[in-house]
C-alpha cells in the first residue's frame, strides 16, 4: 500500500481563512443589527443592563463547549477503538486522532472566554450567575440562600483548579496516545498497540469522571439553582454523537479528495451504524430525563423546561432540537443501504451537527440570555468562526502524519472489513 | 477475504474440530447426567418445595403474612422483581448487543445465558402476580381489559403498567430468539439420536430443520431481525423498571440519572450470575475449551465497565443531593450512608463499587475461584442496592411519627427462596435436556479462531 499524505494545502488554509473572515463579517453585521437594532440596551428582569457584548460571549462559551466536547469525544472514539480492541476502524483512526489537536487549543479558549464572559462586562455581567458575589452576603438583598449552599463546589479558586485538573489530564493522555502511535508508523510491532490500549483506558476512566464533572461545571452551573443527575451523560451523549458525526464527514470529504482509496461501503455502515445508535441514545437520555422532571412535575426542576418550551425565544429550538438530533436521523439512517451511501451521511451528518449545536445553545442561553436571547448572524457567524479554526487544527494534524496508521496490527482487518 | 489479526487470541482452544463441537455438546444430553447433576437438582427441589409451602400460604392467608408495614409498604417483593430482572438482562444483551457488535466470543456463553435470563424473567414475573393478592384475578387487573369483563381499565398513566408491556414483550422476544437458534441444534441431537422417543421429541423440537442453504439464509435473516427488536427492549426493561420509582417524588428515587443507571446495574449483575453458572457448568462438563479462560476474562471486563458506571452514579447522586440544596434529597442520601439502614448501604457500596476494582488486575479477572467468588459478591451488592433504594427511601415516612423499620417474615424469605428453587431446577433441566452451547456458531468461529487452524498454517 502506498503512503496515504494529506497535504494541507495554502488553498484550503486560504478557504478556511475566507470562511473566517466570513463568520466575522456575519457576527459584525449581527452586532450591528443587535446594538443599532433598538434591542441593544434593555433592562432585564434582574435589573442587569443587556448589551450586546453579552450575547458575543455567551456565543464564544457556547461554541467553546461544542468544539471542545467533539474534539474530546472524537479522542474517546478512538480511545475506545483501542480498549475493545476493535478491528475494523484501524484504516481510519487517524482522522478522530488529529481531533485533539483542538483541545490545546480549547484550554487557551475557555480561559480567555470564561474571563471576558465573566469579568470584561458590561454592566457586571455573568455567564455564570453564582460568581456574582453579592449572593452571598448573608442579609443583601441578593442573598439567595440554595447558591450560597453550592458555594463549597461553586467557587471561583476551586472552579479554576478543577479547570485546569481536566485540561492537564486530557492534554497529558491525548499526547501519550497521539506519540505512541507516530511510534508505532516508525517502529511497527505489537507493543506499541498494547500501551495504547492501556493509555487508552487510562483515558476513558479520566473521561467518565471529568466528562460529568465538567458539564457540572461548565454548563449544569449556569442554572445555578437548577439539577438533574443526568445532566453529566446528557451532556456526553451530545458531544459524542456530534463527534462521530464530524469523523464521518471530513472521512467522507477526504475520500472525494482522493485520500482512503480502501476504504468500503462496510466502513460507512459502521459509522452509519454508530450514528444512527447514538443519536437515539441520546434521544433516550433525553427523553428520560425529560419524561422524569415532567411526570413529577416539582417545581424547582420543571423550571428549566418551563424556560424553554413556554418562551418567546426559545420553544422553537426545543422542538428543533428533537426535529434535527432524533427525527431526522432516525428516518434518514434506518435503511441498510442509506448507511453505506455517502450522499446519505453527509445529509444526515449536517442535520446532527447542526442539531447539537442547538442542543448546547438551548442549554446555555437561557440560563445567561433569558428574554435577550436569539439565533441571528451573531450565532451563525460565531459558529463558522469556530468550525473554520477547529477544522484548520484538524488538518493540520492529519497533514503531520500519515493519514493511516500503517503499522496498527489491526490493520489488514480493517482493510479487509466486510459485513 | 476475512483477515484475523495476529494480536488477537484464539477463541475455542484445545484443537477442536468441528466433529469435536458436536460431539462434546450432545454427549451431555445423550448420556447419563452425572451425580452431581442430581444432587444439585435434589438441593433445587428442596428449595423449590419449601419456597412453594410459603408461596401456598401467602397465597391463602394474603400479603399480610409479609413484615410490611404501614410506612414501608414496598420491601422485599419489589426487590426481589428488580433483582431477578436485572439479572434478566445479559442473556439479551450477550445475544442481541454483542451480535450487533460482532463479538464473535459471545457464541459460547449465548444459549446458556439466554435460557438463564428466560428463567430469570419467570421469575422476576412471580413477585407482581403474589403481590396482588388474589392472583387468580390479576389477569384482569394488568391487562388493558374493557370494563365489560369485568374490572375497570387499568391506569395508563402508571409506569407499573409500562412495565407489564415491557416485561411482557422482553419475555416474549428474548424466548423466540433462545427458540429460534435452538432449532439447529435440536435438529443436530435428533440426527444422532438413538432411540425412538428422543428422535421424535427432539424432531419436533427442531421443527423439521434440515439445514439447507434456504434454511440457514432465513435463520440468518430472522436471527438480525430479533437481534434488531431485543436491543431497543434490552434497554427499554429495566429503564421503565426505574420509572417505577423514578416518576414518583419520594427523595431517593425521584432521580433523573436512574434509567442508564439501572440498565447498567442491570448488566452488571446478569454477567455476574452468567459467570456463576457458566463456572460450574463449564467445570462439570468439561467445557474448557468452548468457554476458555478468555471468555471469562472479556466477562470480567463487562463487570468492571458497567459495575463502574453503577459507582459513578452513585458518586453522582450524592453529590447531586447535596448540590441541589432540597433538603428532603439531602436528609434521604445522608440517612442511607448513616442512618439505621448504614450496614445495606455499606454492603451495596462494598460489593458493586470496590470489590469489583479487583478485576482491574489481570491475575484476578482470569482466576476462575476470584470470578467465581466475586460474581457471588456482586449479586449480593445488587440485592442489596434495590433494598437500599426501596427500604430506606420509604422508612423515612414525611410524617416522622410514621417513621418505621421493615423486618422480614419467613414468607418474605421463603417467598424469595422459591423462585430460587425455580431458577435452578429449570436451569438444571436445560442443562441436561438441551445443548448448553451453540454448536452451530461455534461451528461457525472453528476455522477463524481455534488454536488447530492457526497451527496447521
């Protein structure tokens, strides 16, 4: 087999900076449209000052925590291709490899946004409600006794280090298995295979903790006064069905630029197959939590429904988000043969990321938004900003090494994949 | 062209032929059973007798001769359903799941584990029907019946009504599925029989299988099919098992993380009991090579995964509970871990999230008496997390002056001790009456997997 080489070309690194520049001009257009728009400077129901600064950082976290979740899911699928030792996925595991690339990038992001989200302003603003200090003065008139509770886990020193903890360890366990396996193109042999599948377990152990704790944090923490202990998986199931998603589609684009020439209609089943479970998986932890907090109807967890489906803003992203991440798929999937066809996957890979897109959306921006919320060019053009710069990381990473992993032991395996 | 990896390691060792797969299998229906088959089957009739003087009982005297009380009106029955349901699960996962997931070492253990979960389910079955009293009526009482026979309709909106129809539609799959890869086999043993009554019953076992291409294309074809319906209901069971607690708003079982969470304790405790029972048999009829140390090794590890996801649930809902600031949540976690009921808790915790750890290290996970033993362990931490869950939410009544305990009487015991006595006669029944190993899957695996194959190359 020749080598497989993708070249990261100045043509495409010109195409991605063309689609950024047209995701800024799209968020210029947007914040001109919110802050000339005669919306710009409301009052809130909080008595906070809304300004359209604000709408700009709730998009950075928003896509921050997309981006960031798909590229660490994408590091867990290959991770877990490792640890159950599977076959036929070694043709094409360099592609959810270049993924985390983008979480170096990440740790720099979230740091950046968390303190302009949080500290820039104006007006005091707070993508995380519970670091507004006025909470906790026992006898203010902010005193909210149930954030005042949180204050052992919602803290602004202990919140950083557990930051930081979740980045080390992933950076550390993304680079011992991305080392390995250059390793293992020079040097051939089994051994290399076996330490990644350790390191690889050593990764999905550290996920299965940090992935809950980090949705805790990140997203669960936005409506303070609000809990679910689902939120953890529901936040996983998100990421990782987008994640799949994106593998399939730059795989599908690589192989119409020429690249993967092995590759067979049973590789795309596979996927397709992976696509269509998870997103019913994730329609189930959807649903359950869903059918819970409705069915017992306590009115301290309908809330965050009831903020969702009965308003203005945002009850038709909640039906868009079962539209795009379940019904869709589901009906677009469920044949063998639209698994096996790329024209099939592509359609329904656009919907589900799209879709999850929407699912973060909804998570995040009521609880920072509330009433001021929207989905305009600011959103859209915050989106291709991000996708354009995750996409560049992932080249660039496939472009450092060969594109197959032609010393991977299962490797005749998975050329050889048939159904 | 299939290509196997040189990393990967044989299945069915020892050098088996596939004349040898036939051979080893149908010998244990044709022959003899062995001593011990008696004596285990005299010690299940014992059980199952003396289970059936208590079951009798409650039946005749009612409900009343349980030890529940006015506050903890749930206690060992519905433990009792959740355990043998749960432990319910892995035949369907091992033979649904896993296919759709090409695991070819799941041919091996698949016919006993779904017989197993078959008798797990009738099981799991008995405790609704004693729980209702009159159990002659209850026919009616759980099925959507017009009001004409009878009774009025059932309440739809009652999760203990979901599961009737899951329960009831697992049942039915997960037994047409056993069937349907029987059928071979049962043919296989009519084929060899000696005698006239084991040719006749056998051949209507097998329904007229002559194994002909068109035969095998529609098992083939039917096999996926029902894999297809079990996946979903593999799931679909033990998540409206949890709704049974988890749609209702008593502090410890109103929990939205509880429909994974059961599921995968489900799995958890049908691996461990798969493991129980395949240790003995494949040790009693000398199964070595089909169910190798490999096969144990790879269960293990589906105990570790899923006991692990159990542990983290736990973590999270004690953490939830105190993140959330209800007091009632935080009260009914604190009281688990250091109220009355501490030594359940401690068990549970003990046995699903520590003592299975063990199994991170190698030379446990492929010791047979560390398996065995800890599969036992593990049965008995997942007893006990449905105790926990059930009794210690309820003994806290909102009422402190209702505040009770629950003590068992010797029909809750003698009730539990019958199914027990059902289990194992059936399982000892199978184990001599049909082919406790797929032969023709593991027919299938010989050439890609067996040590001989690889040598003769």
């Amino acid at each position: 087999m020749s080598e497989d080489k993708f070249v990261f070309t100045a043509g495409l690194q010109k195409k991605l900076l063309i689609a950024k520049l047209i995701g800024i001009a799209l968020v210029v257009v947007g914040i001109l449209f919110v802050a000339f728009g005669g919306h710009g400077h409301e009052e809130a129901a909080a008595g906070h000052h809304y300004h359209w600064l604000h709408r700009v950082w709730v998009n950075l976290w928003i896509n921050n925590i997309y981006f960031l979740g798909i590229a660490l899911t994408g590091v867990l699928f290959l991770a877990l291709q490792y640890a159950s030792q599977a076959g036929w996925s070694a043709y094409i595991n360099r592609i959810p490899e270049a993924f985390g690339g983008w979480i170096y990038v990440a740790f720099g992001l979230t740091l950046i946004i968390f303190g302009l989200g949080n500290y820039a302003g104006p007006s005091h603003f707070h993508i995380f409600h519970w670091l507004d200090s006025s909470l906790y003065v026992e006898g203010g008139e902010n005193y909210d006794a149930i954030i005042a509770g949180k204050q052992g886990y919602l803290n602004l020193p202990f919140f950083l280090t557990r930051l930081v903890i979740y980045f080390v360890l992933w950076i550390m366990m993304f680079r011992f298995i991305r080392n390995e396996s250059l390793k293992e193109d020079i040097n051939g042999g089994d051994s290399h295979w076996r330490k990644l599948r350790v390191y690889s377990t050593v990764f999905i152990i550290i996920f299965a903790v940090t992935s809950s704790t980090a949705a805790w944090d990140w997203v669960l923490s936005i409506d303070t006064h609000w809990f679910s202990t689902m939120f953890g998986w529901y936040v996983f199931a998100s990421w990782f069905v987008a994640a799949i998603a994106a593998i399939t589609l730059i795989l599908i684009w690589l192989r119409e630029q020429g690249h993967f020439m092995q590759l067979n209609s049973d590789h795309l089943h596979d996927l397709g197959k992976y696509l269509f479970a998870f997103s019913i998986f994730w329609t189930y932890i959807w649903f359950s939590q869903y059918l819970l907090i409705y069915y017992a109807n306590i009115p301290e967890e309908a809330v965050y429904f009831l903020e969702r489906v009965n308003s203005e803003q945002y009850a038709w992203v909640f039906y868009v988000n079962i539209l795009l991440n379940f019904i869709l798929p589901f009906f677009i999937l469920m044949t063998r043969d639209s698994k096996r066809h790329t024209i099939f996957l592509k359609i329904a890979c656009t919907f589900i990321l799209i879709g999850h897109w929407f699912d973060f959306y909804l998570m995040i921006t009521p609880g920072t938004l509330s009433e001021n919320g929207g989905v305009g060019f600011i959103e859209i053009g915050m989106a291709v900003i991000f996708a354009a710069g995750f996409i560049y990381v992932v080249f660039r990473g496939l472009a450092k090494a060969s594109l197959v992993a032609r010393n991977h032991p299962m490797l005749e395996e998975s050329l050889h994949h048939h159904v | 062209m299939e290509v196997v990896s040189s990393v990967r390691t044989p299945l069915i060792t020892g050098g088996k032929t596939v004349g040898d797969v036939t051979q080893d299998i149908c010998v244990r229906v044709e022959a003899k059973p062995p001593k011990s088959w008696f004596l285990a089957m005299a010690i299940s009739l014992t059980f199952l007798f003396v289970g059936l003087y208590a079951v009798f009982t409650t039946a005749w005297e009612g409900i009343g001769v349980w030890g529940l009380n006015k506050t903890v009106g749930w206690a060992w029955d519905i433990t009792n359903f959740v355990w043998w349901v749960g432990i319910g699960h892995a035949g369907t996962l091992i033979s649904a799941i896993l296919l759709l997931f090409r695991q070819k070492w799941r041919m091996s253990i698949n016919r006993a584990a779904e017989a197993m979960t078959i008798f797990a389910v009738i099981c799991a079955l008995f405790f609704p029907f004693i729980h209702m009293g009159r159990l002659w009526l209850g026919f009616y009482w759980v099925m959507p019946l017009p009001n004409t026979f009878g009774s009025l309709w059932v309440n739809f909106n009652s999760p203990l009504l979901w599961d009737v129809f899951a329960i009831s539609t697992y049942f039915t799959v997960s037994l047409v599925f056993w069937y349907i890869g029987l059928i071979p086999d049962f043919a296989t043993i009519r084929d060899r029989a000696k005698n006239k009554v084991s040719a006749v019953i056998y051949g209507a076992l097998s329904f007229g299988w002559v194994g002909s291409a068109k035969d095998w294309s529609r098992y083939e074809s039917v096999s996926l099919i029902l894999a297809g319906l079990a996946t979903p209901l593999v799931l679909s069971v033990h998540t409206i098992v949890s709704f049974d607690f988890a749609t209702s708003i008593i502090p410890g079982w109103h929990t939205t993380i509880f429909p994974p969470y059961f599921v995968s304790g489900a799995v958890f405790s049908g691996f461990a009991m798969v493991l129980t029972l395949l240790l003995i048999t494949r040790k009693v009829y000398k199964l070595e090579d089909y169910i190798s140390v490999q096969h144990i090794e790879f269960m293990n590890i589906i105990i570790i995964v899923t006991g692990s996801i159990v542990g983290i649930a736990y973590l999270t809902e004690l953490f939830i509970a105190w993140y959330s600031g209800v007091p009632a949540e935080q009260y009914a976690f604190l009281n688990r871990a250091t109220g009355p009921y501490w030594w359940a808790y401690a068990t549970m915790m003990t046995c699903n999230v520590v003592t299975p750890q063990l199994f991170w290290f190698k030379k446990i996970r492929t010791s047979l008496w560390a398996t065995f033993f800890l599969s036992i362990i593990v049965n008995i931490g997942m007893w006990f997390e449905r105790f926990v869950i059930i009794v210690t939410s309820l003994h806290r009544d909102f009422l402190p002056s209702s505040w009770a305990m629950f003590y068992p009487t010797f029909y809750d015991v003698g009730d539990y001790l019958f199914t027990f006595g059902i289990f194992f006669t059936f399982f000892f029944l199978f184990a001599k009456f049909f082919p406790v190993i797929n032969m023709a899957e593991v027919k299938s695996i010989i050439k890609s997997t067996s040590t001989s194959d690889k040598a003769l190359k």
